[in-house]
C-alpha cells in the first residue's frame, strides 16, 4: 500500500513523541494500520509526506541512490536574484559537502496553498517571493540551508512531489490510497 498524506505545519512525521512535551503525530489522523514514512518532512515543514507498509518501496523512495525527484514551493525572504536561483540550479556548498545541482524557478504569480496556522509572520518592509526547487537528494534540512546559503531565508516550505506522485489537491491533515 502507498499513501499520499498532506503532513500539516508542527506535526512529526512519525507515530509517536517521546519527548517531555508531546507534540502532535501521525497517529492523530486515523491512517491505515501498518504503515510508516517513507522518509522525512520536518516538523516545521508541510506537505507531501508519503507512507507504506512496504519495505521495498520505502527504499526505492527514500535511499540516495535512486535519486527521486522531490519538488518544493519554498517562500523566502527577499527578491531572488538570477545570480541566486543559478547557484541553487548549479549546486549550493553546504557545510556537509556541495549540494547536487537543482532546478529553482520563481513561481509568479504565487501558488494558492491552504492557509497556515500560525501564519507566515509578514514584515511591510522586505519583500518575499516563491521558487519552486527539486532536488534529487535529502540531507537534513537541505531547501532551508541551500535558501539561507543564497541570501533567501526560508519563510514556508512545502512538498508538492516526490518520485512522480503530487498533491494534487490534498488538504493539509487528507491522505489517499495512491496504490492499495
């Protein structure tokens, strides 16, 4: 079985929170049994996150080797450059290594996306914007570093793809069975 399930803003992508103040899980959106993450989506990231009971797959999504394509809308701070969206395409040095090279692109007019609670904090003085950036790799907190490398802090980042699945429509906390 494969889920597509849109992970709300502030949930773990994960069943259960051990830590001292329990903080919202996946548990809280009735999914099927025995299924788990197939990879990862920060708590303070939104979207696409997908799930399976199958080993196999899980691997095919997630592992490096496969190089699956996994698109974001990222808001950042300030007005991207084209010297700044050619860095993200070429690669970005990160301090674990430089990135593999991406595609970036201004998205213009921004996308319509669910409201996010708590919103977007908006400063009237500094302008924002939003690209659309796919990566083919998944280094921890990876669009958020390549963003802040360039001069564009993240402000809201959320997954709209990954290996070929989108989206398409879900609401923040919906899933559907994409392949039973």
């Amino acid at each position: 079985m494969l889920i597509a399930f849109n992970k709300p803003f502030n949930v773990l992508c994960q069943f259960t929170d051990r830590s001292a103040t329990p903080r919202p899980t996946l548990a809280g959106f009735k999914l099927p049994k025995d299924v788990y993450a197939a990879g990862r989506l920060d708590y303070d990231s939104e979207g696409l996150l997908l799930l399976t009971d199958d080993g196999t797959l899980a691997h095919r999504l997630t592992d490096p080797r496969h190089k699956q394509d996994k698109t974001y809308w990222v808001q950042v701070e300030g007005t991207p450059q084209p010297t700044q969206l050619q860095a993200l395409s070429t690669g970005v040095v990160l301090n674990d290594g430089p990135t593999l090279p991406a595609r970036a692109a201004l998205l213009d007019p921004p996308p319509a996306l669910w409201p996010r609670d708590p919103p977007v904090r908006v400063r009237k003085t500094v302008p924002d914007a939003w690209l659309a950036l796919t990566l083919r790799e998944g280094r921890n907190r990876q669009v958020r570093r390549m963003t802040a490398a360039v001069g564009l802090p993240t402000l809201r980042l959320v997954r709209v793809a990954m290996g070929g699945i989108a989206l398409d429509g879900l609401q923040p906390g919906q899933w559907r069975v994409v392949r039973g």
